[in-house]
C-alpha cells in the first residue's frame, strides 16, 4: 500500500467513531467496530494496473488460473455502528480505557445484574488497565436498570456502563 493511501487510511479511521480497525492486502480482509455489529458481504475491489512488484495482471494466463484455483471472489466486510439513544437514570461511566469485566473472573458470578439493588460505593464491575484491575463502584444507591456493555468489551473514557434508577 502506498504511503499516502496508509496516511489518508489513518485519517480516516480517526475522524470516525471506531473503536477498533484492521486490515489485511492479500485477498482484501477489512474488520471495524463500534457498537452495533452489521455484516456485509462485498465484491472484491478492481485489480489494480500491473506495476513491477504487482505480481500478474487481471487478464494474463497466471491470473486467470489463480481465479479458477481460488473460485469466485468475495469478501466479508464486518463493521459496528454506534446506536445513539438518551440514557435517563443515574448512569456510571468508565474512569479509564481498558477491557470491562462483569465478575472477579471467569467462572465465578457476575457482581451485579439488571433488577439488582445496589448501594453507593457497590463494585459493579471491572476494567482492566495496563493488567491493573479497577473496581467500578456505583456512585449511586438504587437498582440496576440497564448494563450498556458485554463482558470482555473494550470501553473507552467516559463511556457510559451501567444506568442506576
């Protein structure tokens, strides 16, 4: 990929709402992500003019045997779109970046669930920093109303968690 194609690649990405982006050149593998996940199918991309390092062109005979080889072409294209809503209740939000986690592991009990009653200062989750783990505590008494994140997702600063009536 030429250096101006990675740079307004970048650009891109930045301007947008991703929270994760990743590529692959050979055979065109895209992967982004928000929040809402959406799948699409899409054709592959023209092939682009033979240049010295480019490899066979579109129509030369070695091309045309790896098409018939490797089949018709597809490419999968997953990205998630960020549903936008307005919370109303008390709503917790992440102190920091990092990777939520709803128990104090794997196999044990998740700290809260949607009805539960919690009090102020109540360890509602956890997000993982830099493999520090930091306790999420309700600033807020009341129950449970919504949980806004799955275990395991990657948060953001800010971004809100739980929402507490």
């Amino acid at each position: 990929m030429e250096f101006d194609k990675i740079i307004q690649l970048i650009k891109t990405v930045s301007d947008s709402n991703l929270t994760q982006f990743s590529m692959e050149e050979g055979s065109l593998k895209i992967s982004m992500k928000t929040n809402k996940q959406t799948k699409i199918i899409a054709a592959p991309m023209m092939a682009p003019a033979p240049g010295p390092d480019m490899g066979p062109a579109a129509g030369s005979p070695a091309m045309q045997n790896f098409q018939s080889q490797a089949g018709p072409a597809q490419t999968e294209v997953t990205f998630q779109e960020a549903e936008e809503t307005i919370l109303s209740g008390n709503v917790v939000k992440s102190p920091l970046v990092g990777t939520f986690y709803n128990a104090s592991s794997p196999d044990a009990e998740a700290f809260v669930k949607v009805g539960d009653t919690v009090k102020k200062g109540q360890v509602l989750g956890i997000v993982e920093a830099m493999k520090l783990m930091n306790e999420i505590e309700s600033e807020f008494d009341g129950t449970v109303e919504q949980i806004l994140v799955e275990n395991e997702e990657v948060v953001e600063y800010g971004q809100p968690l739980f929402v507490i009536r």
